[in-house]
C-alpha cells in the first residue's frame, strides 16, 4: 500500500519551498563531484548538474524507508509527518547512502565535466548554488511552489553572471529550456545538454569500443526535447554497435521513474517490462537519465547491465 | 446520479495549452499506454469537459499513475495536449484535495 498521495506532495513541495530540493542533501554530497577539476566559480557558461544525479542515492535510500514505513503503523500518520517535516528536514534523516552509491553518482557529472573540457569548452561550476531545478513539483502539479522556485534558481545563474548552462539530464534540460521560460519573464538563459554540445563538435575518439549495446532513449530527451541523433551520433562515433528495442527514439518507453515517488511497485513493474525489451536485443544497455539508469539497473536484476552514456564516451574520448 | 457543474472546467484550466475537449475518443492513448491506464486520458477528460467533478474526484490515483511520458500525445491524432492537461488534473487535486 503506497503511502498518502496529499502527504507526499504535501512533502515534496514543503522541501522545494522551504528547502530548495524536493530531497535536501548535504552539500557536501551536491558539490564531490567538481573535487580536483579546478572549476571557476560561474561565468558565461557553467555546467549545471541541478543535483539529479546527486541526489539518486538519497531517492534510493529514502524510497526503501518509504517502503519500510507504507507496510509499518506509522503510516497512518504521514500527515503528521508533513507539519514535523516543516520544522525538521525529516526526509534527511531517512536517507543514508553507501560511499559506493554516491561515488557511483558522483562519477556522472565528473566524466562529462572531464568531457568537455577535452573537448575544449571552457566553462565553470556554481557549487553550493547548483540548485535542483524543481522538475519532480513541476509533474506533481505544485505549480505555485515551482514557480516561486523557478525565480530563485534564475536569480541565482544571473548572480553568477550565467548566460549559458550546459546540462546533463533530460529532466533538467526541459525544465531550464522549455519550462522557465513560460513560468519567467523576460527569460534569456542559453540551454544545451553536453550530448548536444559533443555531438557539434567533431571529435575524434582516442579509441574504439567494441560490442552490441541496446539504447534506451530517455521519453524527456526523445519527446520533449527532440535529443535522439546526438547520442547515437556519439556512440556509433566509438565504433560501437548500437540495437534498437521495440520502442525506440519517438516511440521510446518510459523507464518507470516518474512515478517512483508515489507508486513504487508500478514503477519497479514498469522498469521490469522495458529491460525486457531491451534485454531482447542486447545484454547491456544504455541510459541518459539518472531517473532511468537506477530503476532499469534495479529491474534487471543481474539479467543485464547498464552503463550511463558519459561512462562509455569518457572511455572512448579521454586521452 | 452525477451531477455536472460546467464551471469545473475552468478551475482545471490553467493555461491555453489546456485542450481537453479536442479529444475524440478514438482510444489511440488507451491502447498505446504502456502502464495500461484504462480511464486517463480520455475517459477522465470527458469527465472534465462534463463537468463531473465527483467523477473526477475518484480518480486520483489514476491521475497520479500517468509517466507524462507523451508517448500518447506523440500518437495523438487530435493534438490533445495530454501530459499538460494531466498536470492540470494534478495541480486541480494539489489544491481542491491537498490543499497544498
């Protein structure tokens, strides 16, 4: 039995308001991936991170807790839970990853700034002011809530003097490129994912990889922001061979994820019937969304194995 | 016995992407949606551009369950705006149920 659906977003939208982050972690934990990069502090263009893969150790922990509780008789006082959590960050005491779980998240963000920059792209990093871009409130329906959000995040990149963000996800690509701009006046921010970046820019891998891998496009990427070439440009670029599952590009399946918050086990269900597909044209896979990579990676189980897109471009583009 | 109340359509309403009465009812959506969802969209759209609130009131957990993946809308032959008129349905619960 899911918890309350009202508490929940209830939740989630008290975090955004009062918290900046549906799911507010550490900074620490926002900011270990620019560790050794020696990032300047904003600038013309940052790469923006809006946390997502940051936080997916968190989401993992704190969907477990959840889980734990919906079945316990605490769940019958979630609305409680929601006037405490406006006091106390309850969420944070709910979620504590493995170091493993947040090196794995923490690789993402590294290898693509490790990307561009053998690419050549100059550009900076804004840290503790690399805030979430409200992308969950936005599907939730928490329209006020986003909104005022929405303005905070824009102050913050004008602050910092920011014209153009370079993103990683899908979820974040949509919410700075096609979201704010009808939620914020006068809105002027740049916006383009790294694949799009990479892919305009002719580079020439340092080596070949090798082998069939299944794609699976993002829905976000595929429907929402028209990204389909540019990854298949990339990764056919490393000599690999790339299959196609049933629902590919426009017609891609979802992975499930965005009703995680809610309904857990519809999502574990839906993840299950997309490895499925995926598993009939290859025995690995891969993903360009944090969202899609932790519930496929979870559904398969050990049947196959799926790779973020940065990790094979790091291999077959660094030096 | 339902009762229709025709201003319910403007309180979902939240901007001139809210297209709900172009649906048709052909059910490309139903037989397409990959979580199987029987009544959204376009059963609960109809419930809206009715007016049945109560209807609509039920179905909360169906409106919650909708990926806004847009494969639906991507087979859409009437242009239905789905995933923002789904989230329109939601940003109508947040306020008449949540009260958030």
């Amino acid at each position: 039995m899911p918890l309350p659906t009202g508490d929940t977003i209830g939740i989630l939208a008290d975090n955004l308001r009062l918290r900046r982050s549906v799911l507010p972690i550490p900074t620490e934990s926002a900011i270990r991936w620019t560790r050794g990069l020696d990032l300047p502090r904003g600038g013309e263009r940052v790469l923006y991170t809006g946390l997502m893969y940051q936080l997916i150790p968190y989401i993992e922990e704190l969907v477990k807790a959840e889980s734990r509780l919906a079945e316990s008789w605490l769940s019958g006082f979630t609305g409680i839970g929601r006037q405490v959590n406006k006091l106390v960050n309850v969420s944070g005491f709910m979620a504590h990853p493995t170091r493993e779980q947040l090196e794995t998240y923490d690789r993402i963000p590294r290898n693509v700034a490790l990307l561009l920059k053998r690419a050549g792209v100059a550009f900076g990093a804004l840290y503790e002011d690399d805030l979430y871009s409200g992308a969950l409130a936005y599907d939730l329906g928490a329209d006020e809530t986003l909104r005022e959000h929405a303005q905070k995040v824009y102050a913050t990149l004008k602050r910092h003097g920011v014209k153009e963000a370079v993103t990683i996800d899908p979820h974040t690509t949509n919410m700075l490129r096609s979201v704010y701009p009808t939620l914020i006046e006068d809105y002027d921010l740049e916006v383009r994912n790294y694949l799009e970046v990479l892919s305009g820019l002719d580079l020439a891998p340092s080596r070949q990889l090798e082998g069939d891998v299944a794609i699976h496009d993002s829905c976000v990427f595929a429907r929402y922001e028209g990204v389909l070439h540019e990854p298949r440009q990339l990764l056919e670029g490393l000599g690999l061979t790339l299959r196609e599952p049933l629902h590919a590009g426009t017609m891609t399946w979802c992975c499930g994820g965005p009703v995680e918050s809610l309904f857990p086990e519809k999502a574990a269900e839906q993840a299950g019937r997309r490895v499925t597909e995926l598993n009939a044209v290859a025995e690995r896979g891969v993903t360009m969304c944090p969202l899609c990579y932790v519930n496929l990676q979870k559904a398969a189980n050990g049947r196959m194995r799926f790779d973020d897109i940065s990790d094979y471009l790091i291999r077959g583009y660094e030096p | 016995m339902a009762v229709a109340r025709p201003a319910f359509i403007d309180e979902v309403r939240q901007s001139e992407q809210f297209n709900a009465s172009a649906c048709m009812n052909c059910g490309v959506c139903t037989a397409i949606c990959p979580m199987g969802l029987e009544h959204l969209p376009r059963e609960i759209f109809r419930y809206v551009v009715l007016g049945m609130e109560d209807e609509v009131l039920k179905e909360q957990e169906t409106v919650f369950s909708c990926l806004l993946c847009k494969l639906c809308e991507e087979n859409c032959p009437a242009g239905v705006h789905i995933a923002e008129n789904v989230r329109s349905l939601r940003h109508y619960f947040d306020r008449k149920a949540f009260r958030i």
